[in-house]
C-alpha cells in the first residue's frame, strides 16, 4: 500500500492543489475522483505518487468551519474552510458596497470567526464619508485597519495580524485589489493581476464576476 501523509492544501488552481505536509514542504497534488471537493485551507490525507511526483487527495478531514457559497444547481458549495480569521477589504474606490461589507462580517460573526475591515488603497484618501462608515462599524467592536499595497503603507500592520499558523481570507467587491495585499504579504505566492479595465486607472478587476475569497495562510513555526 502506497504510503500517506497529512497536508492543508494552501493554494487550488482548478483541479489541481499545492499541499503543505507538516516538515514544511510544498508538493504539487490534485483530488483522487470526481466525487471529492478539495478548498483552499482542507487538511486533508494524501497518497504519495512517486512516479509523477505528486500527491493525491484521498480524503477530506473533518472541517473545522467553511465558507459557502451557492453553486449552479441551486445547493451550496465550500470555498474555504478552517479559517481562523476573515480580512474584508473594501477600498475608496471603487465604491465601497457596504451591503456586501454587511454580509461579510453577518457570515464571519455566524461562523465565530474574527473580522477585520482592512481599507486598502489608503493613497487615494478617506474622505469623511467613508471615515463616518467605518467609524459605524467599529463602535460594535469590529477592528479596521488602512493599508495600500501599491505604496506599501500598513503593511507591516497588517502583517502582523497573520501570525504562524494563520488561516485567512480575503473578501470584498471586485477591484479593491486582494490579489495585489496577498502578493505583498505573500510574495512568494505567484498571483496574476490582471490589467485595469480599458478607461480606468484606478482598480484591478479579477478574471471572474463572481470572485472567490484570496487565502493566505501562514506557515506553522
């Protein structure tokens, strides 16, 4: 029988998954069937497949809490699981959709986790709109944080919320620029930025409508 180990999956491309096992190690796996449903953030129990160099995904474990999201045939589908904290971010531009703020926080408040409003793109200013918004939300205890990951400002802050071992997401609206905060605070993690929208200088847009969180979990020192 084929020897097994433990990993978290800490990246998914499609079908195919980078896996962390416990010695630190990086290895290139994907799922073993169809059937298995494999997010960002599983522990999961791996075959090791000498001849291709990879791993298969042979079972699930148990999920200490997800994200869900609702799929094509109307049921519900995991798009992170065993996160020990979620990042909002929301920017001055594009308009901040607080709604979608709102459901956010809703859903991390249901799952126990911990919430932090990070306003990225703090070059462009707050203005006192904006300033009044978040001041709303941390009345209730919520924490916020600034950031810009084009000039870097906040980021050692920001950091410094992702100790070892952590688990986290990052979800907001379309072009508040997720992508460009992992690619600073995980610069070894090879994210594609895609270009701006034709007329706009002001925002990055993700390759899909309907973006999934951006994961970023800290090794365990």
């Amino acid at each position: 029988m084929s020897a097994t180990v433990i990993g978290q999956v800490i990246a998914t491309f499609g079908r195919h998954l980078v896996v962390r096992t416990a010695d630190g190690a990086e290895l290139r796996g994907r799922p073993f069937g169809r059937s298995l449903a494999v997010v960002c953030g599983d522990e999961v129990r791996c075959r090791i497949d000498r001849q291709h160099d990879e791993l298969h995904v042979i079972e699930v474990l148990p999920r200490h809490n997800a994200l869900w999201r609702a799929n094509s045939r109307g049921g519900a589908e995991p798009v992170v699981a065993n996160l020990t904290q979620l990042l909002v971010v929301l920017a001055p531009l594009p308009l901040p959709d607080l709604f979608v703020v709102d459901r956010y926080l809703c859903a991390a408040t249901a799952a126990g986790l911990p919430a932090t409003l990070i306003v990225n793109k703090s070059d462009l200013g707050i203005d006192a709109a904006l300033a009044a918004e978040l001041d709303a939300y941390v009345a209730p205890g919520y924490a916020a944080l600034t950031c810009s990951a084009a000039s870097g400002a906040g980021m050692t802050e920001l950091l410094g919320r992702l100790g070892p071992g952590t688990v986290a997401a990052l979800v907001g609206q379309s072009g508040v620029g997720k992508s460009s905060l992992v690619r600073r605070l995980m610069p070894q993690v090879d994210i594609a930025i895609p270009p701006p929208p034709r007329g706009s200088s002001t925002c990055h847009t993700a390759r899909r409508s309907s973006t999934p969180p951006v994961c970023a979990i800290s090794p365990r020192r």
